[in-house]
C-alpha cells in the first residue's frame, strides 16, 4: 500500500530534482561548450551555449594515426578497453573469494585481515609511483598491459571487498547450507549459489574497478612506454601543454571518455540501486 | 670515421619529446630527413608534459629511457646531478651564446640547443597602432582604451611573468652560485612595481589567469599581452609582437627569462644518437624546425622572416637565460607566495620580500645531518626478530593452532588478494614509506633517521601557526573532511530520498544524469569550477550578483581569504563527491521496507520525525563504510586544492597531501620531508578510523 | 534408507553446553520428532546431524556409516529449512534438480527425477516459476520436493509448517504423513508445536535445556508423561498440575476443601489432564470463571481454592459462568514435587 502524494508534493519534489540536475549539469555544459566551439581556448562566457558549433575537436582527437598509418587513436582506446575491463575481471576475481571468506568464516587473523585491506586505502598514492615502477622493472612487466592491470586490479581490491563482503553479510546462510546439503562442496556453492545471488554487487564492485583503470593517468604514463601503449586519459593529458592547453581538444576528450562511463552506468543501475550495500534476497 | 658510420648505419634511436602541433610536425619532418641520409630510424614517443619529468627521471636512472630527449633546460641542474643526461662528447658550436649558457652546468654544456622561448610584448594590432617602449608610454596608452577594453594583460601572479620586472630593477630569483638573495630593496621596488602595475593602475584585470589572457585577447579586450610565442597560434585577431618595454622607473627593460628546449642524450643512449642530435640542432634541422615549427631556434645561421621570431630574436638579446640550478623551484615558489600577498595588499613590499627570503631558506636549507644507520639497523632487526619471536609464540598456542588448522582451506581464498595487495600496495608504501627517512637534495641522497619527522611536528621550520606548518595544515584537512563527508551525506541522502518514490517520473533518467560529475574527469571539471569563481568573469559571481540584485555581478576575490577560498574547494569537492553517497544511499534504501516508515506515519509522525527516527537508524549501519571510505579519499582528494583555489591564499586551503606534493615537487625536491608527510597523513587516517570503530561502539569495517 | 543413532551427544559452544548426553537410536524408515521450546537445543541436534554443527563429544551413525566427522555433503541427508532457503535465482525445476546437478547426473536423469517428485507434490504447474513468484504453501513443496528428489538416507525437516496459515499447516500435516508412508525413509522432523509431534511421530523426543526429556511413541508420552515438563508440554490444553497430599487412602489437594479417594501417600504433584476431570458430580467444588467454547467441546476455566484448572466437557453445557460445580478425577498422574519425575 503506496501512500499517494498530495499535488504539491509531487509538484515540489519534481521541481527540487530538477533544479538540482540543472545547477548539477551547468559545469558540465562548458565541456560540451568547449568540445563543440572550434576554438581551443578555455571558454569563460557565462552562458554555456556554444556561438558556433562543429565537430572538429572529434575529429582531431580521434583522427590520429602512428608512423605506420595505423589508427592510434584506436589503439588506444582499444588499450584503455582492455585494461579497464581485465582490470574490472582480475579486481573482481581477487576481491570475491576474499570478500566471501571475511564474510563468512571466523579464521583466526580475519578482524587483522579486515583491518588490513581498509588501512591500505589510506596510503597515499604519491608516494608509491616510483616504488611501483621499480617493482615492475623487477619483474619484467613495464610497458606491458599486464603489469598495469595487476596494479591497477589490486588497488581496486579494498573498496570491492567492503562492497562485496556487505553484500554477501545480507545473503540468508541458509542458502548455503541448503546447497552443502545438496552435496555442493565450498567452491561450488560460491560458484552456483552466492555469485549469482550476488549480481547486483559485482555489477557496482565490476564498474568501480573499472572506472579505476579508466580514469588513471599518472601510472598509465610512468609504466607504459610507447604511444601505441597509451590509455584514453594519458592521451587526454597530452592536450594539457607547458604553457598552455588545448581546451577544445580536451573537452572533446573529457567527454568521448565519459560516455562509455555513462553508458555503463545507465546500462548497470538498476542493478546499481540494489547493489552497492544491501541487497534483501527475498524468497 | 667510416668505420664508425659503418657500424651505425640502421641504428634505431627513440626520441622523447612534450611537443605538439607544429614543432611536432617539425621535429618528425627533421627525423624523416636525418633517416634518409643516415639510414637510422628515428622514433619519436609524445609524452604529455604533465608527468614529463616524471618519466625522464623514473625511467632514465633504470636505463628504461629513450636514446634522447627534447626538453626545456630549467631542470637540467637536477638532471646533471642525477645522471640523467649525457654530456655531448664533441664541441657543441655555433649557437647563440645566451643557449650555450643556459646548457651549461658546472662548466660543461649539457646537451644540443635547439630553440629559445621567452615572454614578449604582443599586442592587438587593431588596438595599438604603435607599441609603447616604456611602460609610462605603456601606461598613457592604456588609459586611452574604450570602456571595457584592458590595457595589458599578464600573469601578474606568476613568477615566471615577474621575472622581467624583477631584472629591470636589478634583482634576481636565484644568484649564479644557487643562493637567493629575496630581501633586498630591489626585490621589494620590484614587487610594488607589480602591484602599481597589475592592481592598483586598474589596467589590468582582476585574476589575470593564462585562461583570461587569452579570452579577452579574443575578445578584442586586451591590448597588451605579455606571454610568449606559443600564445600566437590559433588566435582569433590580428597579433603584433615585440620586446618588452623599458621600466620608466629605473630606466632599465624588462629582461624576461629566456628558456632554451635543448635535445640530451641518456646514458645508455646509442652510439649514434649524437648524430641526430646534432643535425637536429644545427643546419638542415633547424632549418626545417625554423620553417615548419615556428621556432627561434639557437643555430645564429638560420634567420627567419616571422616577426614573431624575430621579435624573440631582438628579446633574446635581452634576456636572463632561466636558471638551471635545482633551488629554482624553492625561490620561485617562495616569491609567488610574496607576490601574491603584496597584490592583496595583505604585506607591504618590504615584509613581502623579508617572508620571501625566510621561505626560501627553509625550501633551500641545508640537509639534516647524516644519521648514522647502523642502530637504525639494529632497531629494525630487533623490530623482525621480535615480530618473528612473537609469531613464533604465538603459533606455540595449541588453540590457535588447532583453529588455523581447521581453517586451513579458509586462507586459500583470501590468498589472492592478500598476495597481490602485499606485493603491490603494501610493499611499495613500505618503500615509498622508509624514503622518509632519507633527505634528498639534486639527486643526492643521505640517510637522516626521524630528523624530518621531528622536523614536521615540532614545527621547526615553521610556527604552528603558519599555514606552513603541519598542525595548522592537519587542522584545515581535518575541516575540509569532516565539512566535506557531512555535505556529501546529506545531500546524496536528500537526492536519494526524493528519487526513491515510485512516483518520480523519469527516475532512471535523472539518477544518470546526476551521476555525471562522477563519470567526467575531475581534472577538467575542476578547473571549470576553478574558473567559475573567477573575480571578474566567472559565473558565481554574476549569479549572486543576480540574486542579490545588484547591478553587475558581485565582484568577490573568491581566493583572497581563507573562509572564501575554502568555500570555493568546497563546492567543486561537494559537487564532485555527492553522486557517489547519492547511490550508496539509493542501495541502502532498497533493503528498508517502506511499511515501516508508513507505520510511524500513520502513527502521526511527521515526515522528517519518520525519516529521522525510522529510515536513518536503519541506513546508518549500510552508509558506515562508506562514509569512512569516503572521508579518507577526501583527505586526501589533492586534485580539487591543487586545481581550484591552489593552497591561496598564503597556502592557508593547502591539505596535507597537497602540501606533500609541494614538497616534493615544488620547494626543491624534498622527497624525503614529503615522504614523512605520507607516513603521518597514513598514521592520522589509522588513529581515525581506529576511533570510528570506536566512536560507534562497534567493527565500522 | 537407513537407521540414525545418537550415541552419547555432547555440543559444547565454547563452556556454553547446549545439549547433554544425547544417546537414542532411531529405527529405519521411523518418524521422529523433535520437540520442545525454543532454544531447548533441537535445532541444534538437527544441524549436527546435517553436518551444519560439529558435535562436542559423542558419535552419529546413519545405518553403518559413522558420519559425525564427515562433511555435509558426504552424509546423504536433506533438509527442509525453515525458510526453505530455496535458490531465488533457480526457477523450481532447478532448485529440485540442483542436487543431483552437483552430481553430475545426466540431465535425462535429473528431468526423470524433478518429474517424479513434482508429480508426487502436485508440482508440474510450477517447475519453470521462480521462488519469489509463489506462494507459501507452494515454496513449502518446492522445499519438499527438493529434498525428495535427492533419495537421501535421512530427511531432516526444520521446523518446515512453521510459515504456513492455520488451515494450510493442517494440510500439510497429512501431507507430509502421506508422504512418509509413500517414501518409508527416516525423517527427523523439528517442531515447537506438540499437535504436530503427536499427530506425525512414530516416536517423539522431548528436549528441554538441551537435556533429553523423554523418548518414546506419542501413545507414551501422552499416557505416560516421564516428568511434569513433558506433562505439561504433551497436549493441549496442559496438564493442570496441583500440589497435593496423600494419606490413608485419601488425597487432599492444598489449599482446597474435600478429598480425592487415591492411594498415595505424602507429599505429590498431582496431574490430571483436562479431559479427565469430571464436572458434574464429585468431592471437590469448584467456581466456573470462564467458559471457552469450541463447538462440540468447551474448555472450563475453573477457581479451584487458590489453583485455577481447565476442564475439557462435551457440548451443550449444562453449567454456567459463576456457578460452584462439583468436580472429580478420573485417570491422574503422579510426579515428584522437588524433581517433577513420574512417581
């Protein structure tokens, strides 16, 4: 039994959430402003309604091609695609298991355990580049995707097992031992019954990660070595100059970057909703 | 010599560089000519600039660099010092003089000159028939300007814009031997000279960024600019190009710093590397560099008919070449500081230039004494001995072990994660960790035991009640947390609890539109908030001054106090931060029945009453983690203070992360101190989240 | 098919004991049940028979196969839940073949076998639903069926009527007798509801603190309680339990005018169960407080000196509420004052 809202209710709230999404979107139109005005400084009028537009700064930013004529811009984002969604896999692979047996299992060290992946997200980044780099160099894994996705793939762990292990605290335990009973042993119960149950988390957890891979550029850089290697932000920083930038192109960036964001978003959120904390399994 | 050629013909030479566009293009049709007659083949790799340097000095001390390099001189002392370059082994001749000093470090000329860049006087040619010589001239000029048009445009607040003022009074931001003489009366006629200049004469605009520059030069409000020759291209008006003017006051010209981009050589470079960096830098390359990129280049033989090349020839006569030394960074830093404060009119010139020298003391100041290591060694073995003898009693426990052991299999599962997060978190922050105590000084390295530590917190270096100090930053981080976590909660929860009705048309719509400042890089975004609360020009202002109905927009120096500047952080960081509370919330909103919150309303409880009652108990337990993760990004979010209000005013808005990056990167490259700020920004997370644990009575996490 | 034996069961969480000494064997194909209030340990002793609790001391036995240190899975045991905990990602046909997919049977083999179970619980209509678009009564099946479908050695029901409405319970009851008729497998069944121990067992146990009350047919139990808990506990309404005195013949209850002539002496608690009062005739006069009537009886609550007891009389009444009746007793149980053991 819904309560019915009185009229201006509905009236106010639906105002509230529109102003909100309008002064939430005003900043964001100066990117699209600049990513459409075919000049290449920083736009500063104060309606963000672009005096001329054209498709240019796309086109620059997508049209680049290496020494050998190959599509450059293609490798790249087929680069950021690749890391981003092994960093997503390998984060999540990691993180599940963990997440299940903090859960789960009253191991002596779990409550150290616990304590140790949470203290791990108060490291500051700055200070672990270049320790990073050399272990990388170690093992022979510099300007290779698969050192970039190891790193970071573990440095989405932290967050994925908070995220997940609230979830799998909300799945019934019965479940589990109803499939023990069925004759599943541990690995299989975790593979039929808890992963499926727990969708809605690995959607959120999944995008997490990859939006930590997505998004990085300073590692990107540091650890790769040739243009073909790049990821999307590396070649995004490109359009910031020593003296100056080239607004335009960047904006242009920015948002050919976001949307595969968005898009996943508005594709995963109705999972999203459910997923980041609790998760009633009702039956 | 044939040999020799012989033995190099079909070398592969990589080539770094942070150039684009035209000298790009430039340099790739200089590497395709050299390819053609020496049979090597040239690659080039463009690496953005931000991270540039980085790169160079990561990459080239492991011998993972690139046979050569293309890079501005301002570095180079550091760079000699940390074997980064490789000094060309033949007579490096026929440049301009003023490049070859510039490349010089301790007597030895570093790498190949390529070009020259320095600061010159454009103009709009539509609003200036005839250039002012002195800036009297420059002066009278501009007070003749139609209303809204500004006589000059420059970067009053940066220390590279204020070196041409600087020299025209007899003064300098470093001396030859690396010192810094900031307090002298020069120093401070230089500094009121720039007030009188960019404040108080009403010529020029309010917060004149690089970003104001070039959008009033678009809009035909700006006569004057004073900026260099990569502010040319793609300008939308007629552009004229020439020296810079005599400083009526002391009857002596603005000598600007004049930057040379060299081509290095890496240690481990091919042999026949200098070959291209030879013909790069003389004859045929700078020609081709000299034709299709625009450059002034330093080869005295090639000439050019580009005005503004030849005006960057006739400045480059008078110019100071940038120093090289590693201090630069210390006094540049330590006299934007005092620039700016004299532009507020928060010192007078004098006391500016007094502050500039006490800050660029304790930026330059000699290394702490050597720490003798060995009971330092002694401690640390004492330290794993004692860890392991715990262990080993511990695991003499008959309980203890018995659980272990009947949880065996449990470890397998959190094996992966714990191994890869040992390995790659906590190893390297243990490595980044014990730099701290080591003192770095131009690639020289000492070890120094707890002496930054103590320096930190026993506010040696600075009062605590400096903005400098580490109590006073940790206060303001503190703020700038909690202000932050308790914004983005109540906003995300308020969001979330509107868009949770089933009524709401359009949920799925407006929920993925209000995720957008999450999904859009925050580097872009944050400079757009940045320029949003411009003085003059931004549109906080002019909507407040809509709202307040005044005339104009509200002309408030968002980034002259402390209270406003913050603020500015505040909304960008808040605008950034709550989206992500906003879906953590929606979450936890699924698994609380709305019969509940019906309940308690039926039972004649208000709305708010059923909420604060009701459905905020209920969300607390969900929102914990996140709240406590959320506020340790926060603390350390550096990009929203680095970008937005950057630490202004006088690095009172600096956080504890940012002020580490500074130390790092921006007061002469102290590793170490910024690596003693990591481990106590990394000890006061731990206290807090040891005492939420505490503070809600049970395991948050 | 197989016989369950209990010999000598301790569980222990942590110095916490939760159940003493549980030595009972159980024969192939027999309904126990399982009963006693909440936190009295039944659940526990169901679980240690699945393997879902290590047990402390002690041994199980499932025909001639020890299996306290084996893993659930090993047992060949299938439980009901008392949330039937069934799979909400699985539609019913998957949830009920889940088991033997785990096996690794061939899928002809598991259709085969989710058919034959869903036939036998009215289930075909059902078998492509999922759990959260059915009812009650229809998961309570699925649950039943999944267990089925497995042909374990032991079924082990937890609490499984407990989620239903009243009159489903009741239909479920004899379904679940049918059931057990058709599948002649042991069952060990958990239930706080004594209705459903005496209408389903073959033999019941009674726990209470984690200590073994009785043991035995529900003939037994009802007939001859072993101490006043189960007494009280076996049939509804209770037993009424009065403190009482015998001597020469003559039982006299405390408190309370007239005697009763039984051959008892010193102090006892007597027993009689409702149905056996007689009102209408005898030595004892009682006042009628409240009358509750259910159709074709009426439970009599009536003030008996400082004691309250129930009757149980046919309809129609023949007395009314504040009338002094006179009361006898027929058959009564005699327990121990201080122990509460049967005398």
């Amino acid at each position: 039994m819904a309560r019915r809202p009185s009229t201006p209710e509905v009236v106010l709230t639906h105002a509230a959430i529109v102003g909100i999404t309008m002064v939430t979107l005003y900043p964001v139109l100066w990117v699209l402003e600049m990513a459409f005005s075919p000049s290449q400084s920083f736009s500063m009028d104060l309606s963000p309604i672009p005096s001329e537009v054209t498709l240019d700064n796309f086109r620059d930013v997508i049209g680049t091609f290496d020494d050998e004529g190959r599509w450059l811009f293609g490798r790249q984002l087929l680069n950021s695609v690749i890391v981003s969604v092994a960093t997503a896999v390998l984060g999540l692979s990691l993180s599940t298991t963990a997440a299940y047996a903090l859960s789960r299992w009253s191991f002596p060290g779990r409550e150290q355990g616990m304590a140790a992946f949470l203290v791990t997200q108060m490291f500051p980044g700055v200070v672990m580049a270049i320790p990073l780099y050399l272990l990388l160099d170690l093992f022979g894994l510099l300007d290779s995707r698969t050192g970039l996705v190891l790193v970071y793939a573990t440095t989405s762990v932290p967050f994925s097992v908070f995220t997940l292990k609230g979830y799998f605290d909300t799945i019934p335990v019965a479940l589990e031992e109803a499939a023990m009973l069925d004759g599943a042993s541990r690995w299989m119960t975790f593979r039929y019954i808890v992963l499926p149950l727990a969708r809605p988390a690995l959607a959120v957890t999944g995008l997490f990660s990859f939006m930590t891979a997505w998004n990085e550029f300073i590692l990107a850089l540091t650890l790769m070595g040739s243009e073909d290697a790049y990821t999307l932000p590396v070649v995004l920083q490109g359009y910031v100059g020593d003296f100056g930038t080239e607004w335009g192109r960047f904006a242009a960036g920015a948002v050919i970057v976001s949307l595969p964001v968005m898009a996943l978003f508005f594709a995963l959120q109705r999972h999203f909703v459910e997923g980041l904390t609790a998760g009633g399994v009702k039956g | 010599m044939i040999l020799w050629l012989g033995a190099a013909w079909g070398a592969d030479i990589t080539v770094w560089h942070a150039y684009r566009d035209a000298e790009e293009d430039a340099l790739e049709a200089a590497g395709d000519a050299y390819q053609a007659i020496s049979g090597d083949k040239i690659s080039f790799v463009q690496i953005p600039f931000d991270g540039y340097t980085t790169k160079l000095e990561t990459t080239i001390p492991r011998g993972n660099g690139p046979d050569l390099f293309v890079a501005s001189h301002d570095n180079l002392g550091k760079w000699s010092a940390m074997g980064v370059v490789d000094p060309p082994s033949t007579p490096v001749e026929g440049h301009l003089p003023v490049t070859i000093e510039a490349l010089t470090v301790k007597g030895r000329v570093q790498g190949w000159p390529l070009a020259y860049k320095s600061l010159l006087l454009l103009y709009d040619k539509a609003l200036v028939k005839e250039p002012a010589r002195t800036t009297d001239a420059l002066l009278a000029q501009a007070k003749q300007l139609p209303d809204g048009v500004y006589g000059l445009v420059f970067e009053a607040g940066s220390p590279y814009s204020h070196g041409p003022i600087l020299h025209a009074f007899g003064a300098r931001a470093l001396e030859p031997d690396g010192t810094a003489k900031l307090d002298t009366p020069e120093q401070a006629a230089a500094y009121a000279f720039s007030k009188r200049l960019a404040i108080d004469e009403g010529i020029v605009p309010a917060q004149p960024t690089y970003v104001v520059m070039e959008t009033l030069f678009d809009e035909g409000r700006a006569a004057y600019v004073i900026s260099g020759s990569w502010f040319v291209p793609g300008r939308a008006r007629d552009i004229g190009a020439t020296t810079l003017p005599v400083v009526s006051e002391t009857g002596e010209p603005m000598a600007p710093y004049l930057g040379v981009d060299a081509i290095y050589r890496t240690p481990d470079a091919e042999p026949a590397a200098a070959g291209f960096a030879e013909f790069l830098s003389r004859g045929e390359g700078a020609r081709i560099r000299s034709e299709q990129g625009g450059q002034a280049v330093s080869d005295a033989s090639v000439t050019s008919d580009d005005p503004i090349v030849q005006a960057l020839a006739a400045q480059a006569r008078n110019a100071v070449p940038m120093p090289n030394d590693p201090n630069t960074s210390s006094a540049f830093e330590a006299i934007a500081r005092s620039l700016l404060s004299v532009q507020r009119g928060a010192r007078t010139p004098e006391e500016a230039a007094a502050d500039a020298q006490e800050f660029f003391d304790v930026f330059s100041r000699p290394l702490p004494p050597a720490a003798d290591p060995r009971p330092w060694l002694a401690f640390l073995a004492i330290l794993v001995l004692g860890g392991l003898g715990l262990v080993a009693q511990r695991a003499r426990d008959p309980e203890l072990r018995a659980r272990v052991s009947r949880h065996a299999s449990d470890y397998l599962w959190i094996a992966p994660a714990g191994l890869s997060m040992s390995v790659l978190v906590i190893l390297p922050f243990v490595t980044g960790a014990a730099v701290s105590l080591f003192a770095h000084r131009a690639g020289e390295w000492r070890f120094v035991g707890l002496a930054h530590f103590l320096d930190i917190l026993l506010a040696r270096d600075f009062p605590i009640t400096s903005p400098l100090s580490f109590v006073f930053t940790l206060g303001v981080t503190v703020l700038w947390t909690t202000v932050n976590i308790v914004l983005h909660v109540s906003i995300g929860m308020a969001l979330a609890m509107l868009l949770r009705e089933p009524w709401v048309r359009l949920r799925a719509v407006w929920r993925a539109l209000l995720i957008i400042p999450w999904a859009v890089p925050n580097y872009i975004t944050a400079l757009i908030w940045k320029g949003m609360f411009h003085a003059q020009f931004g549109a906080v202002n002019a909507i407040l001054g809509f709202v307040l109905m005044r005339d104009g927009p509200l002309e408030l120096d968002w980034f002259g106090s402390f209270s406003t500047a913050f603020c500015a952080n505040l909304v960008t960081n808040t605008w950034l931060g709550f989206p992500f509370m906003m879906v953590v919330t929606l979450g936890a909103l699924q698994s609380i029945p709305r019969d509940l919150e019906e309940a308690a309303e039926v039972d004649g409880a208000g709305r708010w009453f059923a909420f604060r009652h009701v459905v905020y108990p209920m969300l607390k337990p969900a929102l914990l983690p996140a709240v406590v993760l959320g506020s340790v990004w926060t603390f350390n979010m550096f990009n929203v203070i680095f970008l937005v209000s950057g630490g202004e005013p006088n690095s009172s808005t600096e956080i504890l992360i940012s002020d580490a990056y500074r130390w790092a990167f921006k007061r002469g490259n102290h590793y170490g101190y910024a690596a003693a700020y990591a481990v106590l920004i990394f000890g006061v997370l731990l206290v807090y989240s040891r005492s939420a644990n505490r503070l809600v009575g049970k395991k948050v996490i | 098919m197989a016989s369950l034996s209990f010999r000598a069961i301790q569980k222990s969480y942590g110095s916490t004991k939760v159940l003493h000494h549980v030595d009972v064997q159980v024969g192939d194909g027999e309904y126990l049940v399982l009963v006693g209030p909440s936190g009295c340990g039944k659940s526990t002793l169901l679980r240690c028979i699945a393997g879902l609790e290590d047990i402390s001391a002690g041994e199980l036995w499932i025909g001639d196969r020890r299996v306290d240190q084996m893993a659930p899975r090993d047992r060949n045991v299938a439980m009901v839940f008392q949330s039937y905990a069934l799979y909400p990602h699985m539609t019913v046909r998957e949830n009920m073949g889940f088991a033997l997919r785990v096996q690794r049977r061939p899928p002809a083999e598991i259709e085969a076998a989710v058919l034959q179970a869903a036939k036998m619980l009215e289930l075909e209509h059902l078998l492509d639903r999922y759990p959260g678009q059915m009812s009650g009564g229809q998961r309570q099946r699925v649950a039943m069926g999944r267990a089925i479908v497995r042909r374990p050695d032991v079924f082990l029901f937890d609490e499984p009527l407990s989620n239903l409405d009243a009159a489903l319970r009741h239909h479920m009851r004899v379904e679940l007798k049918r059931l057990h008729r058709r599948l002649e497998t042991t069952i060990v069944h958990v239930t706080h509801d004594q209705v459903e121990a005496l209408t389903l067992a073959d033999r019941i146990l009674v726990l209470n603190g984690g200590y073994v009350q009785q043991f035995g047919s529900p003939r037994e139990l009802f007939d001859t309680p072993a101490n006043t808990f189960v007494a009280q506990f076996i049939g509804s309404p209770s037993m009424n339990l009065l403190p009482a005195v015998g001597s020469g013949g003559e039982v006299r209850i405390e408190g309370v005018e007239g005697a009763l002539a039984l051959d008892r002496s010193g102090p006892f608690t007597l027993g009689v169960r409702p149905t056996d009062l007689v009102v209408g005739s005898g030595p004892l006069k009682g006042r009628v407080d409240v009358i509750e009537s259910m159709g074709a009886e009426a439970l009599l609550h009536i003030e008996l000196g400082p004691h309250t007891i129930v009757a149980q009389v046919p309809e129609p009444l023949r007395v009314r509420v504040d009338e002094l009746v006179p009361l006898d007793v027929g058959v009564t149980h005699a327990f121990d004052r201080e122990s509460g053991v049967r005398l």
